[in-house]
C-alpha cells in the first residue's frame, strides 16, 4: 500500500467546466475526508464517509459540489459550473475507527485551476 | 468558534539552528493536538500527535510540547537541515464523532545555507 493516492495532481479548467476528482485511501481505512485548502491558508473541511456513508458536509460544500464514495473504498469529489474561486488544492485524507481515529493520513493533493 | 493561531507567520533561520514554533488553540471539547509539516505542493504530513493527557512528543528532531491548561503548544526544531523547509501546520482534534481537525494557517520555515 503506497498510502492515499489523489488523481490528477493537477487540473487546469475553463470556468463553467465540470471537474471530478478521485481519491483512493488506504486500503484498510474506513473513514475518508475531502478538504480544500488556498493558497496561505490551512486546509478546511469539506465533507467526510464512513465506508460508503456520508457523515457530514461542510458549509462550504455548495450545490455545485458533490462527493460519492459508492463501494466504500475510492471516492470521488465532482465541482459543476467551476468559478474561479474554486481554484485551490483538494486534499483527501483517510484513517480507521481503531486508535480513535488518529491515523490521519493525506493524499498530496489535486491542484485545481480555473482560467 | 473553533481555531488555532500560529506564530510567527514565517521564519528564517540559518542551517544547523534551532528554532521553535508556537500554536495557541481554542477547540472544544479538546481531544489532541497534531503537528504536520507541508512541503509545497503536497499534502501534510504527520509529525508528531498528542492527547490532551500529554506534554510532549518527539519525531526525531522535532519535539512538541503541549499544555492543556493554556491551550498552547510548541514544536522544536533541533539542528535544523534544509530539508526542514516547509510549512509546519499546527492542528486542534475535537472529541466529535469523527475526527474532525481545525488547522491553523501554519508557520512557513526558511532554512538558509
């Protein structure tokens, strides 16, 4: 296992473009998270699963954004009608319920630009 | 509201200092303070992690401290090497249903020849 892998590691759009994302975690990692994080800033969430079940989304999760973890095992994060205020780099982010959830392990990445 | 502050903003130092970095947290209910070192481009990557019931952890040449009581944290860097350069993120863990992390918006570290 070679950690959380996120494809593509980077993706230039046109604005008005849709956009998917894909994030395969850990292999024996239950839990699976999206954030987004902007240049200087601090990653912030967006949404999380346990197994194929989303929890929780973000406030900053609007309409135009949609994540899907179907089998439970890869996710994908999917943006309609990119604004420019969009562009920032997508984290993906796994760990399992067994040590209070603690292993917290990052992909590197999808930088997102919109032109 | 939940946050964590971090100074200072960025840092220089010449290789082979030390230097140390300080978070200040308000997360409720707290449950463990993380650091994470990001280099450009890619995604953070764990240091050290500590509970509540903790004071300090090391990784090497990084040692965290952690007081509860004043919500603050520090992290260490010993002999600094340019690899060393990178952002150092500073991270509140809530005793939630989840793991749910509030960062802070990190110490960008310049580590000069």
């Amino acid at each position: 296992d070679t950690g959380v892998s996120q494809n593509p590691r980077h993706k230039i759009t046109k604005r008005g473009q849709n956009v998917t994302f894909r994030c395969d975690p850990i292999s024996e990692h239950n839990r699976l998270y999206w954030y987004r994080q902007t240049l200087g800033q601090g990653p912030e969430f967006l949404t999380y699963f346990q197994n194929e079940a989303q929890l929780e989304k973000s406030r900053l999760l609007s309409d135009r954004f949609s994540a899907e973890r179907p089998k439970g095992s890869f996710s994908t994060l999917e943006i309609q009608r990119t604004e420019q205020g969009d562009s920032a780099m997508y984290l993906c982010a796994s760990s399992s319920i067994q040590g209070a959830g603690y292993g917290y392990t990052f992909g590197s990445g999808t930088r997102l630009t919109v032109v | 509201k939940n946050q964590v502050e971090q100074s200072p903003q960025s840092l220089i130092i010449l290789e082979g200092k030390n230097c140390t970095l300080q978070c200040n947290y308000t997360v409720s209910p707290f449950s463990n303070l993380r650091w994470y070192k990001q280099d450009t481009g890619r995604g953070p990557v764990s240091l050290t992690i500590m509970t509540f019931s903790e004071n300090t952890k090391s990784n090497g040449r990084y040692t965290a401290t952690l007081d509860a009581d004043t919500k603050q944290s520090s992290l260490h860097i010993t002999a600094s090497q340019l690899s060393d350069s990178a952002s150092y993120i500073c991270v509140g863990g809530g005793r939630t249903g989840f793991q749910k992390l509030v960062f802070g918006t990190g110490t960008r570290l310049l580590v000069s020849p």
